[in-house]
C-alpha cells in the first residue's frame, strides 16, 4: 500500500467522525443567507458546502491547510498533492514513496495519442487535452468496483487509485499535446529519474541549459494546485464527481470549466494582451502609453486579463511568486517588463474606472511572460499547464468528498415569479 494511502487510511476515521459530530451538534446553525442579488450574482460570497484542501482568504490570498501560499512556494508539486490530500507536508520517504508511485502510472497507453493525432489540426490543446482524459476513462477503477458493487467505504480508496494513475500521466499528456499539436517532431518518453515537473520540461524536448525552466515549472505546478472549493473548475469536479461519474469523468468536467477566459484561459488571454502591447509599441511603452492602451481596451468592452477576482481583494500571492521569479531570474527581459509595468498601471485604471471590486493581478497576470522567456511561446497551450496543476486539488477534494459519503449535489433554484412573489 502507498505511504499516502496508509496515511488517509488512518486519518479518515477522524475526519468522518468530524463530520458527523458537526451535523449531529451543529446540524441547524446557519453559515450563510442568500440575497436576490446574490442568486442573481453567480452566488458570490454563498457559503453552500465544505472544502478543507485549501481556503482563499480576501486580504491574502490562497492558505494550503494552515500554510500561507507564500510559505511553502519551496514544495515540489507532488509534495503539495500530499499536503492538499492529509494536511501534512511529506517527509523524505513519503516524498520518495509518492514519486515513485507517480512514476509507476507515467506511460500514456498508445490509443491515446492516436486519438490526438486524428484530431483536427486547429483543435486547442485544451480540447486535445480534455478529450486524452476522456479516452482513458475506460482504465477507471472506480467504475469497476462501483460495477462490482464494492461498499460505499471503499469508494474513496479507488478514487484515489484512478487520482494517482490520471495525475502520473499529465505532464506526459500534455507535453505529448505540445509536440503534436506545435509540430515539433516525435515524442519524448517519460524520464524515471526526474521528477514530476522536470519530466514535463523534458518531454517538451523544450532546452533549458540553465535548469530554471525546470525550476519554474516546480513552482508553476505548485502554485496552481487548487483554489477551494468553490472556483468554476472545482465546483464543476465537485458536483460531477457527487453523481458518482468516476475521476476521470470528473477532471474532464472542471477542466472543460478552465477553458474558460474568465477563468482558467485567462493565462492565454493575457500573454496574447502583452504581446499585443509589445508588437503595437515595437518595445517596452511608457507607463502613459500603457495607461492609455488599457483604456482603449476597457472602452472597448473588453475586460483586462489577469486583472479582478470574485474572492481576493488584494495582489494574488499566486502573482507575486511568479514576478519574485521574474526579478530573480529575467529582470531584463522587454516582455517581464510590460507585466511589471501593468501591475503599477491597471489597478488604478480599474479603480478609476469603478466596475472591477478587485483591481489587483491574479495568477494569470504574469505566469505567461515567464513561459515565453523559456522558449514555450505557444501561448494556445498555457491553460493545459494550469489544468495539469489544478487537477492534483480537484482529486483531493474528490477523494475526501467520497471519504466522507458527501451526497449528490442538488441546490434548489427559483423562478423570477417565486422571487416576484416571495420577497
Ligand atoms: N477588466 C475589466 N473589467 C473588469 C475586470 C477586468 N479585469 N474585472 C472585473 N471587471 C468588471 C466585470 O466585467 C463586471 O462588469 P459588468 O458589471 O459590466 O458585468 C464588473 O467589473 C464587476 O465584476 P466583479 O464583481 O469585480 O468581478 P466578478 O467576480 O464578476 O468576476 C473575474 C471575476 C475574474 C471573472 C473578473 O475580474 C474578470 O473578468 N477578470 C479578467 C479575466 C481574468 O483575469 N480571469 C482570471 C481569474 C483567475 N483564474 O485564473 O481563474
Ligand atoms: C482559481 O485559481 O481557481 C481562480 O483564481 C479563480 C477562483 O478562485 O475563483
């Protein structure tokens, strides 16, 4: 049996018993109302279920379990899994253990990649991407042992199975998109000594002689692992996975979720924004010149990518662990540049113009300049390497949910006339 699997098999009692003593004694106490605004408003600020992953606070952004972002941007994102997944950061050997276990399950069966390779040429990749998931949805274990009929005790143990077996393969999934679908010649096979993140970079045939894109990678797959529970793509993992539709079903569904501009595709939205700042000035503008670039834009009725969230009030730490990378690593580059000059631009242009409740950069302001610098300029694919991370937190939260027997999902709407009549 896994290290982490051992662990959960002795903390899963505990956080059963958590539950069931909080409904039994606290069963009635109200944790939240909803105002019509609110169900008009895509539910904002509605505290409707439990996600113990992660929380997002406000004022300072994502907390993993009890530690600050900012505090823990050293772990590798396997560390973070196991930390999402029990709420302890892994020692040495569990570490190892979980690395192992994810190299076990790395090989992507062929089938898959002849179905990415009859896709159509002008495919995104975070269609290919959802559709090489969907494929091997047939390796569910799960699914059998739900045929099978196995105890509702157990689901979480093949939840978990079929988390780790679809976690081990998307790195090579996505790096297998990259090189078919950017034409880059033949694929690269998975590399047993490198971990996680180190063996996307190495399947992309992308050079690094510096080792700093493996570096970002570590700390781009950390960062994007999970956001609570109630984000476009956690919340539709979430309410898929309670229909008992199997992980892979589940994944598919909150990445289709990401492939949105409001949310996960902003990444791509916002590299494409700077370069098209880049190539109308031929450089770096002035921060007058930015300033005005970003009201033509806003008068256009379009919005500024990576800028505003439903939940923070405040700079993204998400962000600033990009851009301390950036200062550390890429100080001089045209294109870091602009994104540094748009922190010091937007959020007073957003406030001036009093729409936004969140002027500040999220994740997504300032992750693609650091990409392209490293040479993966095909800014299509960003939002795969953001699925790639985000699907270790939605798997976490599936495998808790099945753990504590969560039911099916099913909040209960009204009709404008019930409103009308009712309030
Ligand atoms: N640029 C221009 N207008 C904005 C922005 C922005 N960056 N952010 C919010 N607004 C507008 C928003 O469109 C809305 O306008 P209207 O009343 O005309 O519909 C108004 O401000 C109020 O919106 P908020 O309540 O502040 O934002 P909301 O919670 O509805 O949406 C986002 C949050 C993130 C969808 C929104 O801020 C946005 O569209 N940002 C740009 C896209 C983006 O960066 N998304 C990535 C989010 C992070 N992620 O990776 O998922
Ligand atoms: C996320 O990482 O999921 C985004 O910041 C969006 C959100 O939290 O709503």
């Amino acid at each position: 049996m896994s290290m982490l699997k051992n662990k959960l098999e002795n903390l899963i009692p505990q956080w059963r018993k958590d539950a069931l003593e909080l409904v039994k004694n606290k069963g009635e106490a109200n944790i939240s109302g909803v105002t019509v605004s609110q169900a008009y408003g895509g539910m904002r600020g509605v505290r409707g279920f439990v996600c113990d992953t992660s929380s997002v606070s406000a004022e300072t952004g994502l907390i993993i379990r009890d530690h600050p972002l900012l505090e823990i941007t050293h772990l590798l994102p396997e560390e973070v899994f196991f930390l999402l997944m029990t709420g302890d950061i892994p020692d040495e050997n569990e570490s190892a253990d979980l690395k192992t276990q994810f190299g076990n399950h790395a090989v992507i069966p062929d089938y898959v990649w002849d179905v990415m390779r009859s896709m159509p040429e002008d495919s995104h990749p975070m269609t290919m991407f959802n559709t090489g998931i969907m494929v091997m949805q047939q390796e569910s274990i799960f699914r059998k042992k739900y045929d099978e009929g196995v105890s509702k005790d157990e689901y979480w143990k093949y939840c978990l199975e079929d988390g780790i077996n679809l976690l081990s393969k998307l790195p090579g999934l996505a790096a297998g998109i990259y090189r078919i679908h950017f034409n880059k010649g033949e694929l690269v096979d998975y590399d047993p000594e490198l971990d996680w993140a180190e063996n996307f970079v190495h399947m992309t045939g992308i050079e690094d002689s510096t080792g700093n894109f493996k570096k970002l990678m570590q700390l781009y797959f950390m960062l994007h692992c999970d956001h609570e529970g109630g984000n476009v793509s956690a919340f539709a993992a979430h309410t898929v996975a309670s229909a008992l539709s199997d992980p892979y079903y589940s994944v598919a569904a909150g990445l289709n979720g990401l492939a949105g501009p409001l949310h996960g595709l902003a990444n791509q939205e916002c590299l494409k924004f700077v370069l098209e700042i880049y190539n109308h000035f031929n450089s770096s503008p002035s921060k007058d010149d930015l300033k005005q670039f970003c009201w033509d834009r806003l008068d256009s009725g379009r919005v500024i990518p990576g800028y505003g969230h439903a939940v923070l009030r405040c700079p993204d730490p998400r962000f600033v662990a990009f851009v301390d990378f950036g200062k550390k690593h890429i100080q001089d580059d045209d294109i870091f540049n602009i994104v540094e000059n748009l922190y010091e631009v937007v959020p007073p242009v957003l406030q001036e113009q009093g729409k936004a409740k969140n002027p500040w950069p999220n994740v997504d302001a300032a992750s693609g300049s650091l990409l392209y610098y490293y040479g993966l300029t095909e800014f299509k694919f960003y939002t795969v390497l953001f699925s790639v991370s985000r699907a270790m937190g939605m798997i976490a939260q599936m495998v808790i949910n099945r753990a504590l027997g969560v039911p099916i999902t099913r909040p209960k709407s009204v009709t404008t006339d019930w409103l009308k009549e009712n309030t």
